[in-house]
C-alpha cells in the first residue's frame, strides 16, 4: 500500500512539474489569461 502511494505521488508531482513549467515558460493558461485581460485594459 505505501509502495503504491509513492507511485502516485511521483506521478502528482511530474503533472505538477509540467504544468509549472508550461505556466513559466509563458504558454500556460493562466499566461493566456493575464494575456486576454491585459488586451482588454
């Protein structure tokens, strides 16, 4: 049971990883959003 609970939560933290980097590199969602609001200002 603990051995299966680490495997999730490597894989929670490489969609985590991921997703951080996305949202950093400048193509996440929440980029596209700041993006959008900014045009609309």
């Amino acid at each position: 049971m603990r051995f299966q609970l680490n495997q999730k939560n490597k894989k929670l933290f490489l969609i985590i990883g991921i997703i951080v980097l996305i949202e950093l590199s400048g193509y996440g969602f929440f980029a596209s959003l700041f993006r959008l609001i900014g045009s609309v200002s």
